[in-house]
C-alpha cells in the first residue's frame, strides 16, 4: 500500500477514535441524550444510588405504574438505566442506577457526579441510613464548594427511617439536617413509625400498664427507634412504667442458625416475663421490639418458647409490638401458629385492591419528580422549591393512595402515612390497620380505624 494511503487510513482511524470517545464522554458527562430531543431542554439526570438489584427492580415498577397512570410516557428501559418523558413538556428524564458501594465510595461517586458539566438534578438513595448519610454528607460538602449554595442536587430519601445518625466522638445529629433543605424522606421515620404502632394498638387492646423495651446497643438504627417508642409510650400511656434494656443482639456469635434463639433471647425472654407477671393490674403489658429483622425473629420465638410454664393471666396480657424490621411475609408464617399478639408497622397505604406494595415509594418518588419537572420553561425548576411546596391529596391522579407533602425540615406529613399489620392468637390471617383518627399522626386526614384482613402467605 502507499504510505500516502496508509497515512490516510491511519488518519480516518484516529479520527473514528476521537469521534467516539468524545460521544462517549457526552453521553457520560454531558447530562443530554442524543436520541431524545425535542423536549424542554437537556436530558434530567436523576442518580439513583441503591446497594441492591432488588431495589432497583422497585424503582422500575414505580416508573410502570407511573406510566399505567399517564404521569410518565416513552419509557425506555435498560440494564441500568430507565429514561422517560413528562406528559406535558416533554421534558426527558433519565434514571441512572449506581449499584452496591460502601461509605467511601458512595461518597467519591457522589463528589464525582455532582463536581462534572451537568450534575444530576436529584439524588435517590439509600435503603439503610449509614449509606443516606453518606450520600447527604457528600452533597453537603459539594455544596461548600459550589458558588451558589442554595442551589443543586436534591436527595430523595426512599428508606432510611432513622430520625438521628450517629457521629463518631460526637453528639448525634438529625438526618435531613445533614444537607439541610434539600434532602426530602419519602418513608415514615421511627417516631412516626413508632407513635402509630403504639397508638392502633394501644386503642386496640388497651393502654399498657408497662412497656420494656428491648434495644440493641450495637445498632444506632434500633436506638434511634427505641427512642421513637419511648417518646410514643408518653403520649398514650403516660403513667406507664418503662424499662430499658440494653443488649447485643447482632454482634458476632450472637443468636442461633436460622432465626432461632439463642441464651442471649432466651434470658432476655425471662425477664420480660418476670416484668409481666409483676406489673401491676390485670391490663396489657408491651414488650416493645426496635430491632431489625432477624433479632426481632429471634425474640419473638425466644418469648414463645418460654411462655410454656406461664399461666393465662400473665399470657394473655402481653402485647409484642415491633417497627418495619418484620413485615406481612414474616407476618404471615407465624399467623395461626404464634401463641402472641404481634403488631408492627408498614409504610405502604392501608392494603386493598391495587396494592402497590414495595413499589409504593418509588412511585411517589417518580411521580412527584414528573410533576416538578413538567412545569413550564426551559430550565431544569428548582426541585426543592418544588418539593418543599408540594400538597398532593390522597384521591390525586398522581398520588398513590396517601397523600403527598412536607414539612419545613423535609419530613413527609404523617396523617396518612402508613399502617400497622397484626397477627392475633386463634386467627390464621395477617390483620392491617390504619391510624385510629384523623388526626393522630399529622396535621391530614386518613384511614379511621380501617381493618383488613390478609391472605396468610
């Protein structure tokens, strides 16, 4: 071949690589899509920061039922990624998965993300409250270093309930407080989580004559619970008398293989029997559970196990209430088969036709961004604005069964949000409850009382 037409070839080459890498480093930093123009402006890149794949499958069924609803249209779904349009405007949007990660590179991925041309306009994230904070902190210290601090990234808090993170050789502070006025909770926290189990149950069966709380030192998110219920058992109880305990439940070598207890539930179980049978009167009595899943397990087995040598005056006024750390799957197995009464709490609307179940967040969180980011103009709206104005009632299309708003510090107005789920002895099926007034949990009106009765799972 002439070295003039290899010098030519070489050339097209360098060029083709050129012209690739740049499309990639658009495609990657620019924030826009090629193939989606025609709307109000760029592409809105929403960064969607979840450890799980299950998580994002949630995420994707928000965006469905979105769609099954005319709030979203043109979706277009990929491994990682799940763009859409607003009706209106038109305007595209693109959710972009960031999967797994710890502490450290959450943050490296955050100050990444927001320090490049065309920053996400919203961050959703996490399911645990270490990773929240994490990504709260991280963009708190982008906004430090950003010319106009008021401005930036929202965070979109689907599942972190703790009210409080904990921060090493200091005093704890509030979550939302951590990137203040832009971080809006989706989910209920553990006071609100807390304050509704004990209300339902407390107008179900009674108000507790006593209350031991079982809390898992090692565990900030069961402190910061505990904490909820204590705050909870003043309001409906208040002449109640309260003990605390302090245990290890998820350290190494504590419980038994598969959820079964072990000498640390079961000593423990003693004790709450003991505090049963020497409170006074003949009313209900709490044993109050602010653990995660397999511990709460644990202590509800270890207290049945040793309620055998208990007689029916004690048994029958015991009352297990827990937070979100079992649901109606646990529920569920131990429905007909568990000798206690249990209530915990659900973060979903009251269960009916149309459930939307674990995608029930989600859909708020796709549903509420459509609608801010459907208004007129060129421009990306300012998203917390938005949010921070927002008042969706329950029966709106773009509401999915509860409504929709938040307070001042970014907290979600509690009147409807949530349920408590229960299983009784003698009864197979897994009972749902709504808040017992209008105006127990907030300031708006919800379910009054409603009861439903599961399927046993």
């Amino acid at each position: 071949m002439p070295l003039r037409s290899r010098a030519g070839t070489l050339l097209l080459v360098i060029g083709g690589l050129a012209l690739v890498a740049w499309m990639g480093y658009a495609l990657t930093y620019g924030g826009a899509s090629p193939g989606r123009g025609g709307g109000a402006g760029p592409v809105v890149e929403v960064a969607v920061f979840l450890p799980g794949r299950e998580d994002w499958l949630d995420i994707r069924e928000g965006v469905a039922a979105c769609r099954a609803r005319g709030l979203v249209e043109d979706v277009v779904e990929g491994p990682g990624s799940i763009e859409f349009r607003t009706p209106g405007q038109k305007r595209a949007v693109r959710l972009d998965w960031v999967e797994g990660g710890g502490v450290v590179s959450t943050r490296e991925r955050v100050a990444r993300l927001v320090d490049r041309p065309g920053p996400p306009a919203a961050f959703v994230g996490s399911n645990n409250t270490v990773l929240t904070a994490a990504l709260a902190e991280a963009l708190a210290e982008a906004a430090e270093r950003r010319p106009g601090r008021d401005e930036g990234p929202v965070l979109l808090v689907p599942w972190a309930t703790s009210v409080r993170v904990d921060r090493p050789g200091a005093a704890s502070v509030p979550l939302l407080g951590l990137y203040r006025g832009r971080t809006f909770r989706f989910c209920p926290n553990n006071r609100q989580e807390a304050e509704l189990v004990a209300r339902v149950a407390s107008d179900r069966v009674g108000e507790p004559g006593g209350a031991m709380i079982v809390v898992d030192g090692n565990d900030p998110y069961s402190r910061d619970l505990a904490e909820g219920f204590e705050r909870a058992l003043e309001v409906v109880a208040p002449g109640a008398r309260a003990v605390i305990r302090r245990l290890d439940l998820s350290g190494p070598g504590s419980g038994g293989l598969d959820d079964r207890p072990g000498p640390t539930e079961l000593a423990e179980a003693e004790h709450v029997w003991r505090f049963v049978a020497e409170s006074p009167g003949d009313g209900p009595v709490w044993a109050v559970l602010p653990l995660q899943g397999s511990p709460t397990r644990r202590m509800i087995r270890a207290l049945v196990d040793r309620s055998g040598p208990i007689g029916p005056r004690v048994l029958d006024r015991l009352q297990v209430l827990c937070g979100d750390g079992i649901g109606r799957d646990t529920l569920g197995d131990l429905a007909g088969r568990c000798t206690l009464p249990v209530w915990c709490v659900s973060s979903g609307t009251l269960p009916g036709p149309g459930d939307p179940g674990s995608s029930q967040i989600p859909s708020e969180i796709v549903s509420a961004l459509a609608l801010l980011l459907d208004r007129p103009g060129e421009g990306v709206p300012d998203l917390a604005v938005g949010l921070a104005s927002l008042d969706l009632p329950a029966d709106a299309r773009a509401a999915f069964g509860r409504s929709l708003g938040f307070d001042e510090s970014g907290e979600r107005l509690a009147g409807d949000l949530g349920h408590v789920l229960a299983i009784l002895p003698g009864r197979s099926e897994v009972l749902a409850f709504g808040p017992v007034s209008p105006d127990d949990l907030g300031d708006r009106p919800g379910p009054q009382g409603g009861e439903a009765a599961l399927a046993r799972h």
